[in-house]
C-alpha cells in the first residue's frame, strides 16, 4: 500500500501542482485515475469556480455551487462530487497505474467523498497522491493511520516519488 500527501502553502497551488504532474506523468503513457482541480476567476470577483477534471481525458465538472455574494460557507456541490467519484472508481475498476486526488477535503474527512476509492485503490495496490489543506490535516492522518508518506510541494519531489512508486514512470 502506498499513499502520499503533498500540501502547497498558497491558495490553490496544490491544485497546480498536481495538474501539471498529472500532465506530465500521462505525457509518459501511464494510466492515470482520479481528479485535478481547476480554480477560474469569476467576472463578479467573487470565490472563484471550482471545477474538477477526471483523469484521464474528463469530463470536466463543476463542484462549486453558487450560492450568491452575500452567502458564507461551504460552496462544494456534493451531487457533483459523487459524480465524479463514481467516474473515478469506474476508472479505476478498468487498472490505474496511479490515483490522483485533488483534495481530502472535509467529505472524505466526514468518511464520503474520495474516502472509499482512495481506500480501494490501496488495496488494489495503485499508488495514491492526495493533495491536502491545514483544515482536514488530521482528519487525514487519522484515515492514513502513519501510512502516508508527506511529500514536498515541488514538482521535482512528487516525479521522484512517481518514479519510485511506478517504475514506468523511470523509462
């Protein structure tokens, strides 16, 4: 079982991140499964949109709701993050060579969300990268139980770990 977590300090640079390996690694022919988020400005400059890609080739879904300017909290569309998690586990009932995870946000902290296809893709034996945020930090320690490696947010360190993890990331 391999699982690793990378965690950016700015807002919304893990989601970068993640992107550009996710490109990077499919650009070298692996199978990859999960999502990558993409965050676009609004013309009202409100929060931005949140829209997921499902990997490899999408569709894209859009998991923010918008609940107007006045409105505070929780902006995730819950219906469209099960969407994207039933493609995802679809995929990977199909073979991955590695799971990627935007975020374990508070869904997979409360138990839904990713949580159950995170949790089968280690029994299956598929690498798993999870971007993670201070907020759900220990919730996903807890669900880790010390399995997870933390990795650095730097493009350079999460290649080093896919090269190790899956060896046809190396050729």
């Amino acid at each position: 079982m391999t699982l690793a977590c990378t965690m950016a300090p700015g807002r919304g640079d893990t989601d970068l991140i993640l992107a550009g390996l996710a490109a990077d690694l499919m650009a070298r022919g692996l199978r990859l499964c999960g999502t990558v988020q993409i965050n676009s400005g609004r013309a009202d400059a409100g929060p931005c949109d949140m829209d997921v890609r499902v990997l490899p080739e999408g569709p894209v879904l859009r998991i923010s709701q918008d609940l107007g300017p006045a409105a505070r909290g929780c902006r995730l569309d819950p219906e469209a993050l099960e969407a994207a998690v039933a493609l995802v586990s679809a995929r990977l009932d199909a073979g991955a060579d590695l799971l990627i995870v935007n975020k374990f946000g508070k869904h997979e902290a409360e138990g839904r969300g990713f949580r159950n296809v995170i949790a089968e893709a280690m029994a299956r034996d598929v690498p798993v990268l999870v971007g993670l945020n201070g907020l759900n930090r220990a919730a996903f320690e807890d669900f880790a139980g010390g399995l997870a490696t933390h990795l650095p947010p730097e493009p350079a360190a999460l290649a080093r770990w896919a090269a190790e993890v899956v060896p046809a990331v190396a050729t």
